[in-house]
C-alpha cells in the first residue's frame, strides 16, 4: 500500500504543478483580449488568430485544470445527502463512482479523441477564418486534460482504498494539502502504518 501511495502523492504533484502552472494562462488571455480590443479600437486592426489564442487558452485552462480541480475536491458534490452518512460509506459510494463512471469515461473519450488529434496533424487542418491557427493543439488539449483527470482518478481511488484500511488519514484533507504540508502528512501516514505494525 505504501508503493501505491507514493505513486498517488507523485500523480498530486503532477497535477498541483499542472494548475499552478495554467493560472498564468488566464493572465496571458487577459493580456491578449485587453490588447486585441485596444488595437482594434485604436488602430482599426483586428486579428483572426488573436481571437483563436484567446479560446485555445481557455480551452487548456478548463481541460487542463481538470484533473487539479478533482485533486482539491473543487468539482460539483451533492453534500447534503453525503452528510448524513458515515465517512466510510461516503467514500465506497466514491470508489464506486471513480471505478463505474470516471475512469472508464476518461478512457472513452481519450479513445475517441486522440484520432481527431492525429488527422488534423496529418492534414494540417486549419481554421477555417482567415488567418486563424492550426487546428491539432487545441484538439492535443482533450486528450491530455482527460489523461490528467484519470491519473488524479487513479490517484483518489488509492487515497479512498488507504483510509478504509485504516493507513490513511481523512483522503479530503489529504487532498488539500499544500505543498508546505506534505511532510507532515507523510508523518502521519508514517505514524498510523507504525501503530498498525505495533499491535
């Protein structure tokens, strides 16, 4: 169990550096709508391919995130029944969840996606306003936002597995953890598998 949880704190780094890291692709949208409208007030000027950053950005920004919003339990719960039962039901009920519907619909889609990736790399598919961007980086975004969310499934469901056989702590707090707590998590989960091999 111990392996299978450092591989899932390896795939939280992951996709923790993954949202730091797209949170300047917000920036950089802004930048690029708040200077597009400028010079085409100014100057008359308005471009195409402008246009296409600014949705190809918001495009990696929500698929990217996906899997950094499930590691900080950000995507939309239904607390109100999950609060009237026991933690350890809740997080079968999850397991099940991850198991039945998220791994096998990232599979599916990264299965349909990845061929539109590749004609439109091999074609060379542009779009189709004048002087827009090729088509493939923003098809590559599915494929590798749904790789992210199903690594981060993989990840939860150890997380879930590790608290109901008493190795790890409350996996809601473990998942929001930052990255200055990490070793005191690791020292708790250390704590509790020392105490399990005392009795």
């Amino acid at each position: 169990m111990q392996h299978l949880l450092y591989v899932s704190r390896l795939i939280d780094r992951l996709n923790q550096r993954v949202g730091n890291s797209i949170l300047w692709l917000i920036l950089i949208a802004v930048l690029i709508s708040a200077g597009n409208a400028l010079v085409r007030k100014v100057f008359q000027i308005s471009s195409n391919a402008l246009l296409e950053v600014q949705w190809y950005l918001f495009s990696a920004v929500f698929l990217l995130g996906a899997g950094y919003a499930l590691l900080k339990n950000a995507h939309v719960r239904i607390d109100f029944f999950a609060s009237r039962l026991s933690r350890r039901t809740v997080h079968w009920i999850e397991i099940v969840g991850i198991l039945v519907f998220l791994l096998p619909l990232c599979f599916m889609l990264i299965d349909l996606s990845w061929p539109l990736v590749w004609n439109a790399w091999v074609s060379g598919e542009m779009s189709q306003n004048a002087g827009g961007l090729m088509r493939w980086p923003v098809y590559l975004l599915l494929p590798v936002g749904l790789a992210l969310l199903f690594l981060q499934g993989i990840s939860e469901l150890i997380k879930r597995a590790a608290y109901l056989r008493g190795v790890l702590v409350e996996p809601r707090e473990e998942s929001e953890y930052s990255e200055g707590s990490t070793a005191e998590k690791e020292i708790s989960i250390h704590a509790l598998t020392a105490a399990k091999d005392i009795r």
